[in-house]
C-alpha cells in the first residue's frame, strides 16, 4: 500500500548494503516496442531502462511470438534450452537475444508450438485455449535459462498472471539445490480483473506437489487460479498506483481476491506507473504534424487543424476537440459514454475524434456517431501508434471515464500535451488528476466520482462550459498539466526499495 518508500524497506535476515546494484530479471508476456496489449508492455519496455541507468544489471524475457520482427530487431539465436515441465514432460525451446532501445539485453523465448500465432493472448473468435500451459512454459523457462546462462538474478519481477508462476517455480523447484533458491520474486499485478482462472487439468503440467493445490495458493472454487498462486509465493507485490493498492483490498476492486491480498498487505506497494517521456513529449515527439512547448503553444493549435482535417472534421480552432484512444471495453467506460455523448453532442458544440477497437457493438456505435455528426465526429477503429500521438496533441480534452484504471498512462500522456484529462477519479487516474477548480482556476484536468452516464454529460458540459466561458482558465490548466513530471525517476527509486524488501523477506516455507 501507500507508504514512505524512502524509509521503508522491509523485513531483512541480515544486514546488507543497500547501495550495492542488483540483478534483475523481468519476466513478462508483453514488452513495448515488441509486443504490445495494453499498459503493461509501456511498463516492461520503460522500467528496465532506468533501472539500467541506476547501476542494476536488469534484462528482459518474453516470448518469441510470431508477430515480432526479428531482422528490425535484430534478434539472433543464443543457444538451445530444454524446460521440463509436470508430467515428465521436455519441451526445448530456442533462446534469443535483442535489446531495448540499444540499452538493456532482451531475451526472447521461440516455442513454435506455443508462440508462433498472430495473437499474443487471443484471436478474434476468443482466447487461445491452452494459455495456461503456453505462459507456465514461459515461467519455467524464465529459470531454466538464468540456470543455462549463470546469470543468477537478485529478483526476478514478473507481471501479472501469465508470469505469476514464476514466484511459485523459484519456492518449489529444486530449492535447496537450485541456484535460484536466493533469488526473491515481486509480482506486479496490473489488472487485478485478469486472473488466469483455468481447469485443475493443468495442474499437472505446471508440476508442483498437491499440496499446493489448496484455497489459499492455487484452488479457487474447483479452478486453478494463477495470479491468486503468485500472490501467495512472492516475495513482494506491487500494484500500479497508490489508490488501486487500497481499491484491491475492499470487496469491490479485489475480484473475489481482495482476502488473499490483504493477508499480503505488508508485503504490498502501491507505486505509481511512469511516463516514457523519451517516446511522449511534444517538445520532442517526431510523429506530431508540429513540435511545441508549454511556452510556446502554436504548434498545438497546428497541431490541431491537421487532425481535424485528417479526420474528416471541420476546421474549427474555435471549437474544443474531446479525444478518445482507448480499448472498447466495459472497464474504459464505453458504457458511460455511449449514454452520454449522443446527449452532450445534440446539446453542446465541440467535436470528438476516436482512436480504438474492442467490443463490436461499440465499434458499430461510434461509426454510426461519425454519420450521425458528420463535420464534428471522426472515427478511425483500429490502433496507430502515430495516431495517437496526433489525437494527443491535437485535442484539448481527454476522456478516460474508466469504471476502474489500476493507473492509466493516456492521461499522463495527455497533461504532457497540454491536452486536459476528463476522468472518473479511481485507481490512478484519482492519483495523477487534479480536478479544476473553478474558484482558483488550479487543477489540471476534470474529474467525476459516480460512474453514470448523468455524471459524465454533466463534466463534460462543465469542460465545455470553461472552454467558451473562461479561457483564462483553460490556459492556465494547461500551464499546470504540463508542468507535471510522471518519469519513472522517482518510480524506479520505489521499485529499487521493494526489492530490497522482497530480498530481505524471501518466504521460505510458503
């Protein structure tokens, strides 16, 4: 949970040099720019680089999917490696190596058998049905290679299901012999929403004994559940932001896993996501039609008119633009807004512009929208990275109405840009959001706690009212919004106090 991460840095078996640079191992299903889902792949492609910077010897594994260009990333085979699984069951897979950015070392696991599919997680007919064994080969081969290589990680940091059994391998698999049995495991979990709940016939494949096979580490009403196993095993977790450290432990916002994270809750960091401002700064950003700054904002009105015209929307620097880049999913709130814009566009003026693709019925609302308001609607239903980074500076607002966001990193995208965020304030987007006040003229974007359609028309009404009613204001959010600093500078820190915690708290009889 929130705490002074300054100060606190765990339980310890000894003393030990805290300044000393660690080994770290990242074990992942995601990492930007190779494989990309959502905000976890920012995460793993970000971290690891300023970690990197502060002295630690950090490296990345992820799988080898087919969809990742290995001549662009110029990723070579390293050597053969043979996992062996539950059951008696060896499955070789071939080790590659690329780098980050030129920065950190990348390893990327080839199983043709698992990973060479267009998908990462699923197709569009569903999820691929033996996730849970492809990631279990992941975990597994996370440790076989570090044995294979010598390369004996501090920590290994693993992120949310599909990597929670790594916790759960470094307790059980040859611990006292294994040179793994001193490596502490921190577990991230960046939707608690997403669990992993499988058939207890993978059980077998995953091998370890039954005797974990029980309420409180993996069983979970006649399933496996594998982010419940990880949060028992590890040594530390975090979670993406101080208010959804405190969301996960109430009955709401822990999905049916709320008493097993607060039996962890001493070993439980809440620590906010960072901002790879390398890749999202308008002062900086090679995508955007024009380069600006907060003391020199022309390029943003540029800025603007390109993606009005671009997205088929008439020329109005008058007129505010709401910006939309986002999965079409329940959490982001496409419920919310399918009530309330249709409402606030037949009775306010501004214009929208929409950068996404998920559920087809909302996919098949907004490009009804875009007819229905022809000149003040622009859709585009699909993902573009250099699009996104056009509906950021371009636009003036952006809504994030999410029923739940862990942390979000559209709206700390968005402030950079000096684009004001319209939020529902939970996990963080109540952290990283100061909601405007009208008196003051303080704040840095608006924010409305109920999660109904009346509360999102009324705040979008209020942003659009202080666009017509009160410039001055406007101007000087966007002052403050773009002032603030969200780098993984001072998150790295937190990260480098929490494994120090899980090294000096690593659980030996989970």
């Amino acid at each position: 949970m929130e705490r002074d991460m300054d100060t606190d840095s765990g339980s310890s078996s000894g003393p030990r040099d805290d300044t000393l640079p660690l080994k770290i191992l990242f074990v992942a299903s995601e990492c930007a720019p190779f494989a990309k889902v959502g905000g976890l792949a920012d995460v793993v492609g970000s971290l690891p680089k300023i970690l990197r910077l502060h002295g630690h010897d950090v490296r990345v594994l992820i799988p080898l999917y087919s969809s990742i260009d290995r001549a662009k990333y110029r990723i070579e085979f390293v050597q053969p490696a043979c996992i062996h699984m539950g059951n008696r069951e060896e499955q070789w897979v071939g080790l590659n190596q690329g780098q980050l950015d030129g920065q950190v070392p990348v390893w990327f696991v080839d199983c043709e058998r698992f990973f060479g599919r267009p998908g990462i997680y699923d197709q569009p007919w569903g999820e691929y049905t033996d996730n849970a064994f492809r990631y279990a080969l992941l975990s597994k081969a996370a440790l076989q290679i570090c044995k294979d290589t010598g390369f004996i990680p501090d920590v290994m940091h693993v992120h949310d299901w599909p990597t929670a059994l790594v916790p759960v391998f470094l307790k059980t698999w040859d611990r006292e012999l294994s040179p793994l049995s001193g490596t502490a495991g921190v577990l991230t979990i960046h939707n608690i929403g997403y669990q992993g709940v499988y058939h207890p016939s993978v059980f077998p494949y995953i091998g370890v004994g039954l005797e974990h096979l029980h309420p409180d580490k993996f069983e979970d009403h006649g399933n496996l559940n594998l982010l419940k196993a990880g949060i028992w095993f590890a040594d530390a977790l975090t979670t993406v932001s101080p208010t959804y450290a405190l969301e996960i432990l109430g009955p709401i916002g822990g999905r049916g896993l709320a008493p097993y994270v607060f039996n962890r809750r001493a070993d439980l960091f809440g620590i906010l996501n960072g901002a790879d401002y390398e890749h999202w700064n308008p002062e900086t950003d090679m995508l955007i039609p024009e380069r600006y700054s907060a003391d020199n904002l022309l390029g943003k009105a540029v800025c603007k008119a390109a993606l009005q015209q671009r997205m088929g929307l008439d020329v109005r620097p008058d007129w505010p633009i709401f910006g939309i880049v986002s999965r079409f999913a329940q959490q982001k709130g496409m419920d919310l807004i399918r009530e309330a814009i249709p409402w606030a566009l037949n009775h306010m003026v501004f214009q929208l512009v929409v950068l996404g693709q998920g559920d087809s019925s909302t996919e098949d609302f907004f490009r009804w929208l875009a007819v229905r308001h022809h000149g003040r609607v622009g859709v585009h239903i699909g993902f573009s990275n250099e699009l996104s980074h056009w509906v950021e500076a371009g636009s003036d607002f952006f809504l994030m109405p999410s029923i739940y966001e862990p942390c979000g990193l559209s709206q700390m995208y968005s402030l950079k840009y000096g684009t004001l965020p319209l939020v529902r304030a939970t996990g963080g987007l109540e952290d990283t959001v100061e909601n405007y006040n009208e008196s003051t003229s303080d704040g840095t974007g608006f924010k409305f706690m109920v999660p109904t359609p009346q509360a999102l028309h009324d705040t979008i009404g209020w942003a659009v009212s202080t666009w017509y009613d009160r410039p001055h204001h406007v101007a000087q959010l966007r002052r403050s919004a773009m002032a603030q600093d969200f780098s993984w500078e001072k998150s790295a820190r937190q990260y480098e106090m929490v494994y120090r915690h899980a090294i000096g708290n690593r659980r030996q009889n989970p």
